[in-house]
C-alpha cells in the first residue's frame, strides 16, 4: 500500500501520523481483490447493483471496484463504460440518501472500524493563474466531459485531525462539496486542498478516523482502495 505524506497534520509530525495509520490497518483484515469486490468493471451490470439516487439524476454502485488501481487508472477505464467516478458533490448526496434509505452502505463507508475501506473521488485540484480550481467530470447530453470551477472563497482551507462534523458537511457545503470555514467541529478528519498540482480527493475509513481528503496522489493504490461506479439514470 502507498500512501502520501502531507506536510502536517494537525501540527504533529507528518511521518508519525503516516507510521499511525499504516500501523493501525491490520494486514490480514485488508481484503485481497478476489474476496468481497470485483477487480474490474462487469459489463452485465444491472440496476440491481446499482442505488438510483434522485437528487442527482444518476445510478451509483453498490460496491466498489477497480481495487488496487491509480485514480487515473479508474478514470480510463470507468470512461470506456461510459461510467464516471463521483465527484464530491455527488459523493455527498449518495452518503445523505444512503444514510436513510441504505444504512447498511452509509455504515460500511463512514463507521471508524475495520477492515479499512477507501474509495476515489473525482476532484482533481490545480491551481491557474494564482487560483485553486478543481477538475472533475459530469454528463452532458449523454457524453462526459470534464468541467472546472474556482474554489469558493469560504472553502475551509486547514487541515482538521480532527475533526468536522459529518452531518454538517453533509447538510452544508460549498458548491464545490467541500467544507465551509464555519463548518461544526467534528470527528471526521479533513485534509484540505492542496497546491501542489498532483493532489485529488478521496474518502476513507478504518479503527483510528474516518477522513475526507483532498490531497492525496493519483498515482497511489491499495487493494482496499476502489472506485464507486456512477452510471446515468437513463441507458445503464
């Protein structure tokens, strides 16, 4: 497993923190890609794998796949599938009707427990012109593009470890998805955004945290971290 180190996290040495969670994650509880989640994306998919989630027009997978892949790697081939990975916003509103409606989900992502489970989000943070922007995807017309926005100006920009609170972040965001500067102190740790043009997002859990992350590297891979396919709600 390959995981980034950020420069600090909550002003304790980032190496210590890094020899935590790595330590904390039991190597016989990481499931292997043969055992609980496919390993690829099976093209007889039916609705039945899938939860329809209405607030957001879109078909989002029950389990997670592509485990041990780069997120570039999930992008390439859920876009071949004419698939997508959840961007934030879209990531917020399945954990809000999954919490209601499939509680058993919303636990098996959010319960600080393990085995450790993790999974991408597509947020691909760069900075433009002195402005951090974030990249991802979403359908239009039936094809998927790639679409960018500025960071809103009161988008909680420091690390919390811990932490925010869960059900603030879920009900109050900005419009990127991400917490705001006023948001309720919490247990759910957050790495902010990062500047340094090669940080994406990411959600995970184990027995020490659960964290959303917005600085993680595309390029690490884990067999327990995978990706959430997003289908459109018409044509799956």
């Amino acid at each position: 497993m390959t995981l980034k180190i950020p420069s600090s996290i909550g002003g304790k040495d980032s190496k210590k923190a890094y020899e935590k969670i790595v330590n904390a994650i039991p190597e016989q509880e990481i499931p292997s890609p043969n055992t609980n989640s496919s390993t690829n994306i099976d093209s007889n998919l039916s609705t039945d794998d899938f939860i329809y989630v209405p607030s957001i027009n879109l078909y989002v997978a029950k389990q997670r796949t592509l485990l041990n892949s780069n997120w570039n790697e999930c992008q390439e081939v859920l876009h071949k599938e004419n698939s997508k990975i959840l961007t934030i916003p879209e990531f917020k509103e399945f954990l809000k009707y999954s919490k209601t409606n499939f509680p058993d989900i919303y636990n098996e992502i959010t319960e600080v427990r393990d085995p450790w489970r993790a999974e991408w989000l597509d947020a691909d943070f760069k900075v433009e012109k002195k402005d951090l922007m974030v990249y991802s995807h979403i359908f239009d017309n039936g094809k998927i593009i790639k679409k960018k926005q500025k960071l809103d100006s009161n988008t909680l920009m420091l690390d919390k470890t811990p932490g925010i609170s869960l059900d603030d972040w879920l009900k109050d965001s900005t419009n990127q998805g991400l917490p705001k500067e006023n948001i309720l102190d919490g247990d759910l740790y957050y790495w902010a955004p990062m500047k340094d043009n090669n940080s994406v997002g990411w959600f995970y859990a184990f027995s020490g945290w659960a964290y959303l992350s917005c600085n993680w590297y595309p390029s690490d891979l884990s067999d327990s971290l995978g990706v959430r396919a997003v289908k459109l709600a018409l044509g799956l």
